[in-house]
C-alpha cells in the first residue's frame, strides 16, 4: 500500500523506525553535565598561624579551564562547568585559614603590596575510575607558592584521586575529588610548615 503521494507505507515506518532508534541511542550517548558552583565541596581549617602577607591566587583560564570533560573507561562523558569555582571559592576558602589576606586575582596583575605571595593553579585532566568501592575521580593539578619577584617556589605539591562515590554518581566523585585537592593542599602545608617558611620570609622583609 502507498500514501496520498505515493510512497509505500512500509518504506515509511521503516524510516520512523530508524529515526525513532537514531534518536534514541543519541539520548544514550548523550553528556551528563555537572556544575561545580553547585557543588558542596568541604575545605578543611587546619591549625596553623595566619600570616599578614596579602596572598594573591592567580585564576588563568589557560590553567584552569571553566569548563572540563571529564571521561573514563565505560562510562559516558560529563561535562563539567563552573571549574573557576574550585580556585575561586574552594581554594580560597581554604588558604583564608592561614593568611590574612586573599585574593583571586587574572594573570598579569599588578599588586599595590610590595612584599606578598603569589599562588599558580593548574588543572589539566579530570578522569573516572570503576573502583571495588564504586565510582572515582582523578584530577590532575598542580598548585605552586612563590613570594612576588622570586622564581623558587616555597611549596609545591600536585595530583591526588579522590574517594569512590556510588555507582554512577558523577556528581559525587567529582565533589570527593575536589575535596581531596583541597585537603592535600592543606594538610602538607602543615605537615611540611609552609607555614613556619612564609613567617620567616615574612620575618626577613624590611620594615
């Protein structure tokens, strides 16, 4: 049997059939999406002096991308947005516990302060894990403090995986990879008194 313009009926359920799965497995392949901003992301306070040097963290978008696709063996790619929120709401919530001052700040700004810090971000890789545990993150970053006009680093540390979430739960391992960021940064802070280093820098500057 044919339509009003001739067509056979059978040719058109067969394009709608085709149409239908194409769609479907379109849904399928379709990227999760997770925004940072809208994440719960724990900042430890670890017990350390606060220093008076002004802290200046430089947010380079070449660095830190503001958007991220995060992929891994068997699972569908998810796109994270809202990145900067890490530097700039985790990051500097957390480093607040040990300076006086602190800023984020775009690359190539000049300072009012002739004596402070600067602190370089840098993210490149986000990845997921099936872990016994469940789902995990991997982010590869890098976080470096220097004083203003010295090339040597004061600290340096980077890379960490994050713990495993629920099966699945992209959310949840993009949350618990931040958090393990963040609390890596601070616990070898202390644990390697930066702390004590930046108060004898800050010990050594005139007056």
């Amino acid at each position: 049997m044919t339509n009003r313009n001739g067509t056979p009926r059978t040719h058109l359920w067969t394009l709608r059939a085709a149409l239908v799965s194409a769609l479907a497995l379109s849904a399928g392949c379709a990227s999760q999406q997770v925004d940072v901003r809208q994440l719960q992301v724990v900042t430890p306070a670890p017990a350390a002096s606060k220093s008076a040097l002004p802290l200046h963290i430089v947010l380079d978008p070449a660095r830190v991308p503001a958007s991220i696709s995060a992929t891994g063996q068997d699972i569908k790619p998810v796109t994270v947005d809202g990145l900067h929120a890490f530097v700039e709401r985790d990051l500097r919530n957390a480093l607040s516990s040990v300076f006086a001052s602190v800023d984020v700040v775009p690359p190539n700004q000049t300072y009012p302060d002739q004596y402070y810090l600067l602190a370089e971000v840098e993210i490149s890789q986000l990845r997921f894990m099936n872990t016994s545990g469940g789902l995990a993150g991997r982010l590869e970053w890098s976080f470096k403090l220097r004083a203003a006009g010295r090339d040597q680093h004061i600290y340096q540390t980077s890379g960490t995986t994050g713990p495993a979430a629920a099966k699945g739960d992209a959310q949840g391992a993009i949350a618990g990879v931040l958090e393990a960021a963040v609390n890596k940064i601070m616990t070898s802070y202390v644990e390697r008194d930066i702390a004590g280093r930046v108060a004898r820098l800050e010990q050594s500057l005139p007056r």
